[in-house]
C-alpha cells in the first residue's frame, strides 16, 4: 500500500513548489510499474493539494488494518516547516502563520501524528520518503528560529521503519526552476527505473540501496545538499522494487559511473567503454544517452559554478565595495544553488582581487584559525586522546584573499610553531589610522586581525568590541571575538559568540567545529558531538569532523562509535592524500583495540 502527496500550491508566504505534484505522480508511475515497484493501481493512492483533514484521513488509513507483513510506504514532496519549538510539520496547501508571526499547526499535517499512526500499526515494514525543506524555504515571514537541526529519529523513528529525507536544507536546493521532479526524487525514480540503484547486482533495489544511489548523485550535482537515512532493524533492507538482472544497458551504465570523473570520462576509460560496447551489443546512440544521463549531475554543477561567477562579477560590476545586501544576496543565491563555501572559494579568490573589493567578510577574509589541543588539564582515562582535529586558516591583508588551511598536531614534534600569517607582497602591519580620523568598524576589524595574529586576544578582543558597538551587522565580529575568547579559555563567552554568528551562518562547519571545541574543553561532550554531526550532515567529507567526534565518543568510554568514526576519517584522509591524518587516525585507531 502506498499514499503519495505532493502539495504544489500555498496560502501566501509560503512560495508555490511546481515539481511537487509532478515528483508525486512519477513516484506513482515507477511504483505501479510490474517490472518496477508492481504494486496495483488499486494499492496507491495519490493525493494533490490536500487540506490537512483529508491529509491525515489519508495517513491514518493507509496505516490502519494492515497485517504485519505489508509493505506500507508514506511519500510526501512540499514544504516542511517548523514550529517555534523546533517540531517538524508538513505543509498543506492552507498551511499559513497567524498575526503574531506564529505557525497556525490546524493548518499542517505534525510529524508526530504521523509517528502516533505509524506506531499502532500492526504493519512492520513502513517506508517514509519526506523530499521537504525544514525551514519553510526563503518565503517572506517563514525564517527557521533555530538552526536547521532535527532529530528526525525521534520524530518519525520506530520498530522496523525506515524514514528518507532529501535534505536540510530549503527548497530551492532540490527543486529547481527549470527542473520537472524534484533533485532527490528525480534521482530515487531514475535508481528504479534503470535498476542501477541496485548496487549488489541481486534484482533488488533495498530502501538503502535507492538511497545511497540518489544522494551520491544530488551531492554530485548540489554538494551542499544532505540526504538523510535513518532506520530501525530490518529497515535498510526493505525491498521497494526489482531490478534486472543481465541487462546490458545496466552493466554499461554501472561501468560509465566507475570512469566517469568529475563530469568527463577519461581517454582510458572512453576505450574501456567503446570496447565494452560493442561486446555487450550496444548501438552508439544508446550509449551516448546513457553516458549523457549519469553525466547530468557533474554537468549540472558545473553549471552552477558558472551561475555564481556571473552572479558575483555583475555584482561587483555595480559596486566598488560590495554592500551588506549584496553579500547577503550572494550568500542566499549560493544556498538556492546547493554550493557549498568551498565549491566557491576559487571563484571568490580568483575574481575579488582582480577587482579590488573585500565581497566576503563573513567568509573569505576570515581569520579561522583553531586551538588544536584542548588547553584544560585532560581527564584520567581519555588523556591521551584530547587532541581534537581542527582547521587552521588566515585572513585578508590589503585586497589580496588568499584562503588556506592547516591540521595541526601538537603531539607531533614536527609541528613546533603555528602558521605564520598568509604571505602577501605588502607588508603585515596593523591597521593605521590617523590621530584626527575616527575609526570605522571595518577599521577596528582589521586591527583586531591583526592582534588575532600576533596573539594578542585581549586587544583583538576590544577591537571586535568596538566593531559590533559600530556596526551588529558585522557578525563575522563575533566568531573572531569567539575565537579570541576560546584562546583565552574563557569558554562559556565563546561559545555565546558562536551561537550568534551560528544564527547567521547556520551552515559553516568551520564555526560548527569551533564552537563543538569549546564544548569539548568544558566537558560537554553530548553538545560536542552535535556540532560535529551537524557539520558532518553539511559536508560528508569533513574528515576532521568525524576525527573530533570520534575524541569526544572516546571521552565518553563509547569506543564502539569512536572506532566507526576513526575509520571514516582514516578513509577520508587517505582519499584526500592526507597521509600524516590518516596514520595519525590509525595511531587512535590502535589505541583503542588494544
């Protein structure tokens, strides 16, 4: 049995999702298939722009009288939206928020009512596909009041249930405008329908397996995007759909993802491919259509890329300096677009100083730079393991940003001095300002900088005073500030400077991971591992994330965890050439299996 609903259309405040019924309808479609889903027409039921009564009558039915070996499966594409403590609700097309700014709930579908219905269920295989944002998009009014997070486990978790979502992030990352299905569900339909979502090749696709294959096509396409799967026992292994088994378009398309490489095969790889071709029995146009399909993601963010950089060089075309708007802007354009801070970086670096502006402030020109060891005396039995991973990076001197990073390791007696700061061909001199011209914010920005360089936090701190006392605006202030009170072990005001660049910037990992070892060094490892899994949630591949995770799970005596977590890193380092990490996550690796 299945129930899918898409909601395309909104009360005012809330922007219209045009794929949302199309992503319903070609769910049906590859669901009702035979050699697909084969679930009778009879079995599915779709719903389009409900009200929230017919909505909930339709999900209290579908879970009603069932038998314990039903497959039940729950679909939902539109918006998601949270209410002023943070608990998750499904928009309906009358969703809308009273006077007062406050989420009217009649007028939603609660995860919690779902997670009531799901649990009196006789039924044990319950799959729930939510492809919705959580902050309720960039709509007027519908701004997220906390930061993203959601603990979609606790919403919609249970016995034997599996439960996919397409992402934190708003809508604009997974529908986009000249796009007829949403990204996520684009990819879940395009993993059923060529089988190749059928990674172990036994003409199956499993609820993990679909996802696994959609999410590592929506971040080739959109890195800033995060698919999420989260199951109870038998969950991953549902079944949703066969498979073909021999099938030659499907085995060339699987060898196509092997060669394919950031959105071109090689010339190796492309004589690979056209021998294969011709044993498997291929016409050339068939082939091309299917290296064209599974190169449509690389292509798509490349694309992207390319939007940005228009974006920004038009910007900075009608502004010398860019304004506060403009870089806000920027940053919301960024996030519509699914990139993330270091896909852009290049093109901020290569394009900013050829045009003499500092378009990033809050970004690029930050001073990041991260205490690598833990200044508090270590507790008894995890000594040897407080040496949380952290980035390193430098700032902006004169118009030239040049962004880099650095792993220190204190216990390593090759490492004896911190990064000097960045080179530049203009002397790293304090700001000066002449005795008779009162200094802008920017001003005391600077100079705060700089006294972050040479460590001098108590003066960087009065700088970063005076710069939010002129100008709240200026949040980057307060992560600077943040850091300087981290140096100076004054932990509890760090941390309440991180929270508020946090409200800002909810999506830097940098500040995530910096704020995470502030925890760390009060003994709050529980908060410690929230920021790093959030970070983690940001960007898959932060390798550091999963290292300090895994320090702060080693704190806790919860070597099970630590131990997944050090292996990730280890693979993350060696993936990315990083061997001195990758050893030294072996080195933890080996303490703990002792």
């Amino acid at each position: 049995m299945a129930l899918l609903i898409g909601v395309s259309e909104y009360e005012p405040g809330l922007n219209p999702l045009p794929a949302s019924v199309k992503d319903m309808q070609a769910i049906a479609k590859v669901l009702q298939h035979p050699e697909m889903g084969d679930f009778a027409e009879a079995d599915i039921q779709k719903l389009e722009n409900p009200d929230p009564q017919k909505m909930q009558e339709a999900i209290e039915t579908l879970f009603s009288d069932r038998r314990k070996d039903d497959l039940v499966v729950l679909y939902f594409s539109g918006h998601g939206i949270k209410d002023e403590s943070g608990k998750l609700h499904l928009a309906t097309r009358l969703t809308r928020k009273n006077p007062q700014g406050r989420l009217i709930k009649s007028t939603t579908v609660p995860a919690s009512f779902v997670h009531n219905i799901m649990s009196d269920s006789h039924c044990k295989r319950q799959v729930v596909i939510l492809d919705c944002c959580f902050s309720g998009a960039f709509a007027e009014g519908w701004s997220a009041k906390d930061d993203g997070s959601l603990d979609i486990r606790a919403e919609l978790g249970g016995e034997g249930r599996v439960v996919l979502t397409s992402s934190t992030a708003t809508e604009y990352s997974f529908q986009q405008q000249e796009a007829n299905l949403s990204i996520y569900t684009r990819y879940l339909i395009e993993g059923i329908e060529t089988g190749a979502a059928d990674l172990d090749s036994d003409g199956a696709v499993s609820v993990d397996e679909l996802h696994e294959y959609a999410k590592r096509k929506v971040q080739k396409a959109a890195p800033a995007m995060q698919p999420e799967i989260y199951a109870v026992k038998e969950g991953f292994k549902i079944l949703l759909s066969k498979a073909p088994i021999g099938d030659p378009k499907l085995k060339y398309r699987k060898e196509v993802e092997i060669y394919a490489n950031r959105g071109e095969i090689s010339i190796i790889g492309r004589r690979i491919l056209d021998a294969l071709r011709q044993k498997l029995g291929l016409l050339p146009e068939e082939t091309a259509a299917i290296e064209a399909e599974v190169l449509k993601p690389y292509r798509e963010y490349q694309q992207k890329l390319q939007q940005y950089e228009q974006a920004l060089v038009d910007a900075i075309g009608r502004e010398q300096t860019l304004s506060d708007y403009t870089r806000n802007d920027l940053r919301r354009y960024q996030e519509i677009l699914g990139l993330r801070d270091e896909d852009i970086a290049s093109i901020e670096t290569r394009i900013s100083p050829k045009n003499g502006s500092f378009p990033f402030p809050d970004k690029v020109t930050a001073f990041k730079s991260y205490d690598a060891t833990p200044v508090k005396p270590p507790n008894k039995a995890v000594a040897v393991l407080r040496n949380p991973r952290v980035m390193i990076g430098t700032g902006v001197l004169v118009t030239v940003v040049l962004a880099f990073s650095f792993l220190v390791k204190p216990h390593d007696p090759s490492v004896t001095t911190q990064p000097s700061p960045v080179e530049s061909s203009t002397p790293a001199t304090s700001p000066t300002v002449s005795p008779t011209t009162e200094m802008s914010a920017k001003n005391f920005y600077d100079r705060g900088i700089d006294k972050s360089n040479k460590k001098d936090y108590k003066g960087a701190i009065e700088d970063f005073n005076e710069v939010l006392r002129l100008d709240r605006n200026r949040v980057l202030a307060y992560y600077q500030r943040g850091y300087a009170l981290n140096k100076l072990e004054k932990y509890n005001e760090a941390i309440e400077d991180f929270n508020e660049y946090l409200k800002i910037n909810p999506n830097d990992v940098d500040a995530l991971n910096m704020r995470g070892l502030s925890y760390y060094n009060l003994d709050k490892y529980e908060q410690a591992i929230t920021d790093c899994t959030n970070a983690i949630k940001l960007n898959s591949e932060y390798a550091h994330a999963y290292y300090n995770r895994a320090l702060a799970y080693a704190a806790q005596t919860n070597n099970q965890k630590a131990i997944a977590d050090y292996q990730k890193a280890a693979e993350l380092y060696q993936q990315q050439g990083k061997t001195k990490d990758y050893q030294d996550a072996l080195e933890k690796l080996k303490e703990l299996q002792k």
